[in-house]
C-alpha cells in the first residue's frame, strides 16, 4: 500500500502548482469582483490541454489517470474556486459520461473539443423539486424537450450539454441527451448571482419545445438515470478535491499571515493557540486529501468507488468550511476584508457542501452502502 503519489503525478501536481500562481491566483479577486468567467485562465488551461487530463489522447485527451486529475483540480481550487469548478464540472459532469456512454460519432464530435478545451461542458440534471419533471416525448427523427433545469454550472460558456429528461412515462424512467448551444427551442435564464464560486456563471436551462435529434441520445434510451448517478460518484471527487484545495490555500494563506502579524511584542505564529489551530486544521486538510485520493485510485482501478466518493465529498467539504472560517478568524479584522482572500475562500467553500448532493445525502449513500436499516 503506498500514501505517495508516484513521481510523474507529483511532477504534473508541481507543474499545476506553478500554472496556477501564474495564471489563475492574479486574476481570482477580480473576477470575483465582477463575477467575470476567468478567460485568460481557462484559455492557458486550454492550450496545456488541462481540460481533457483524464481522456484518451485519441480523443484530444492528456490520457493521464484520476489521481493526476484532482491533483490539478486542488491545485486550481487553491488559487480560484470557481476556475476549479469550471474545469471540475466540465471534465467530471459532461465529458466523462459522454467518454463512457457515447457512441464512436459522438466522442468524435463532443468529447474531442470538449477535451481539447475548444469547447466548454455543462450538465443539466438539477430541478427546482425533487424527481425528473423535464420530459422527453420521442419523434420519428428524435425527441421533444420541455422543462427547465436549474443551477446549472458553466451554463453561460458552455457549449455542450448532458441533460436529462423522462421519456418513459409509465415506468418513470429517464434518458440522457447530449444538446448544443444554440438549439432551437434551447434558451439559459438569468444568470444566479451567487454568495461565492462567483467567476462561474449558474443559471436555468430552459426547453420549450426543443428538437434533440436521435443520434444526440446518449446510452440507451430509459437508463438515464444511471448514467446520472456514475456521473455524479465521480463528480463527487472534483468537489472534494476543489474543497482541499480552497481549505489549504486558505490555511496557507492564514500561515503567511499569522508570521507577519505582531501583537504584544511578537508574531502571532509565536503563540501556542495559533500553533495548535493551525496543526488541527493541517492534520484535518491531509486527511481530506488522502480521502480524495483514494476514491480516484478506486476509479482508476475499476473498483467500486461511489461510497468512497461520497465520503470524501462529505469529510473534505465540512473540512474547507472549518479552515476557512478559522483562517478568518486568524487574520481578525482583517479577515473580514476584500482586501484579503480568506473571506472569498470561505464563501467558496460552502457551496462544496451542497452541490453534487448536500452533505445529508452523501450520508443516505454512505449508510446505504454500510446497510444500516
């Protein structure tokens, strides 16, 4: 059993790590600012082919494994949140399913500027009220969609979208769609103006009416609902890697601070409560870390990993919340600022709790999986 990572993957983590504060760090206050899509860091993240790690390289893919990829994600996360999830929602939500279900057609038209980073992914399976209310009625050539989504990532960039609809109505089953921006009867709703993760656009998906041609069904009709749950399992490891991420920037940033602060004649790392905050949070930061890992290595291997994935999703984003309301704490007043980013770090974080399904139903997947009845 080894903790480590292997040396080609802490090469790429270092490589990451240097991307990031070179070009994603500078530009995550302002675009928080403004809510503004971080172009200038998805478009380097683009070319280096960031965007597609995980996929073959017939397919515009880096051909690497999971590890490799939440380690990008954490290291992104650490310097912008929201260009974490961009990426995260992109690889995870539309590019893998379309990777693992499609057809040879539409990996070649989806997955390779999807990979490539030509083009950005968006999933569309959250509703307004619990179940599957968009519906799907086929036609001769395709199918009719009606309904809405909402609070849909990437919704404004993306060009691609994996959207899921019912077709079967008296079995209530559902089908997954693969639908492009731009498609008759396809609109966005206003765009969500969010507590943090505010550099990544959300909004509704609106269908009234919308013809989706055959050929975009993705898998087979009526098994929609189970492409959705593999999707979301290994979603769940780009959220908790985004949560590690955003927890050790924020303690990182918390270290720096508290050995510059003088209070009483000394810094404030002098102190022995300082120290022991901090040595906690670290402890707590390693531990989501290994979590995450292990689920990804669970991935790569094939093996079951969907209960993993959710505990690592539940620990590592109660985690990020903890370090990052402690390293406001830490800065004091100052914490408090804009002028600082513990206080963007700390909004960003929550939503690590709720999206790709709140902790309380990370809990129902875990106890399901443990058969607590």
């Amino acid at each position: 059993m080894n903790f480590m990572l292997t040396k080609e993957q802490e090469s790429f983590k270092n490589e990451m790590r240097e991307l990031t504060e070179k070009y994603v760090t500078p530009y995550a206050s302002e675009n928080d600012k403004n809510e503004s899509f971080p172009k200038v860091s998805i478009d380097v993240l683009s070319k280096k082919g960031i965007m597609g790690i995980p996929y073959s390289k017939n397919y515009g893919g880096l051909g690497l494994d999971n590890v490799t990829y939440v380690t990008a994600v954490e290291e992104l996360s650490k310097g912008c949140a929201s260009t974490g999830v961009i990426m995260s929602a992109h690889t995870s939500l539309c590019s893998w399913p379309i990777a693992e279900y499609g057809t040879e057609n539409q990996k070649v038209k989806y997955l390779t500027p999807l990979a490539k980073g030509e083009k950005i992914g968006a999933f569309g399976w959250t509703e307004s009220e619990a179940g599957t209310k968009t519906v799907a009625v086929r036609e001769k050539d395709g199918y009719i969609l009606n309904g809405k989504k909402v609070l849909i990532t990437n919704s404004y960039e993306a060009s691609v979208f994996v959207v899921f609809a019912k077709t079967d109505f008296d079995n209530n089953k559902l089908s997954a769609f693969i639908i492009e921006k731009g498609t008759k009867g396809f609109s966005l709703g206003e765009k969500e103006e969010k507590m943090g993760v505010r550099a990544s656009s959300t909004s509704e998906l609106i269908f009234e009416n919308c013809f989706v041609p055959k050929e975009n069904l993705l898998g087979e009709e009526g098994k929609g609902f189970e492409i959705a749950m593999a999707t979301l399992n290994g979603g769940r490891i780009g959220v908790a890697a985004q949560a590690v991420g955003i927890a050790q920037g924020a303690l990182d940033a918390a270290i720096n601070y508290v050995k510059g602060r003088v209070q009483l004649g000394k810094t404030i790392a002098q102190f022995q409560n300082t120290q022991f905050v901090i040595a906690e949070l670290q402890t707590k930061i390693d531990a989501a870390r290994l979590m995450t890992y292990r689920a990804a290595n669970m991935k790569d291997l094939g093996e079951n990993y969907g209960y993993m994935a959710s505990m690592a999703k539940l620990f590592a984003s109660e985690v990020a919340m903890e370090v990052t309301t402690k390293a406001v704490q830490l800065f004091g007043g100052n914490g408090y600022s804009k002028k600082f980013p513990v206080e963007r770090m700390m909004r960003d974080a929550k939503v690590t709790e709720i999206y790709e399904g709140t902790s309380e139903v990370q809990k129902v997947v875990i106890a399901n999986y443990l058969n607590i009845k």
